[in-house]
C-alpha cells in the first residue's frame, strides 16, 4: 500500500477506529495506541523486532483486538530534516508492514522522540533497567501523540456557536 498523508488517513477511519503507531527500532518495534476519540496515545507495548511477516502478523493482531485500522510509523529524518538512509529504511518498512496487514499507514516524524523519552524518565529517576524496557513503547507513544495533536481538527466558527 502506498503512504496515506496523516490528515488523510485519519479523515478515513472508521467512527471510533484507533490508530497504532509504531516506532520501528533496531531491535525492538515500540507500539502506542490511540483513544477511539483520537486525542490521546498512550504506551502499548515493545515487540521484538523479527521477520517481517512475524512481526505483521503481530501488529495485526494489535489491531483486530484493539479495534484500530490504520498506523502511524515514526521516520526518522536527519536533524536537519533531511531523508537520508535511515528515513528510506523506514518509508519501506513501514510499507511493506502495510501490505503484510491491509492497514493503511502514514509516517510521521519522529526526530528526538526517543532522547525527549529518556529524559522524561531520567528526571522521573527511573533506573536504566525500567527505561530500557519502556522508552520503545513510551517513544512510540510521544511520536503518535505528537502526529494527533498536529492533525486534530480545529473547531469551526459553527462548533462554538
């Protein structure tokens, strides 16, 4: 499946359809999961990262238990908001997750979402062993949050009224 723009993903789900978002580390996938109001991301999980079709098939287990129908997947892009390799490496991924699940999927930057995680938890005095086994979760959680809050749809002059 081809990339969905975000706004256009979330403008085509289902009424109260979550969304997965997936930071896709080296080692371990992080997996947030969105309210059925799409405001709010909350931690869901770290899956280690595998074959791809094992890891598929997980995620769209996710999904069908969850309720969700599309997925939000963290690109890196370089500081300088460059597509470099490690960019290219996830658009296909993320793509080729698509196809494997029949989930639509959008990207969404994720520059510094991990080091913005790891500091949260440094200062909330988590020890090493409890953050390395939640930032991939929490940082997928921090990506898909940011994505919501940027693509929520603004009230219109008649919502006020």
């Amino acid at each position: 499946m081809p990339v969905t723009p975000l706004p256009a993903l979330r403008a085509a789900l289902p009424r109260h359809a979550r969304l997965i978002g997936l930071d896709p580390g080296s080692r371990t996938i992080g997996i947030a999961l969105s309210d059925v109001l799409l405001m709010l991301a909350s931690p869901y999980a770290g899956l280690a990262r595998g074959k791809l079709s094992a890891n598929a098939a997980e995620i769209r287990r996710i999904a069908e238990k969850e309720g969700a129908a599309g997925l939000v997947c963290g690109l890196p892009l370089g500081l300088d908001g460059s597509f470099g390799p490690a960019a290219q490496a996830a658009k296909d991924w993320a793509m080729a997750v698509s196809d494997a699940t029949g989930l639509p999927v959008a990207l969404w930057d994720e520059r510094l979402s991990s080091s913005a995680v790891n500091r949260m938890m440094i200062e909330a005095d988590l020890t090493r062993a409890k953050r390395a086994k939640a930032v991939d979760a929490a940082a997928a959680a921090y990506m898909l949050q940011s994505a919501l809050d940027a693509t929520r749809p603004r009230p219109t002059e008649e919502d006020e009224a």
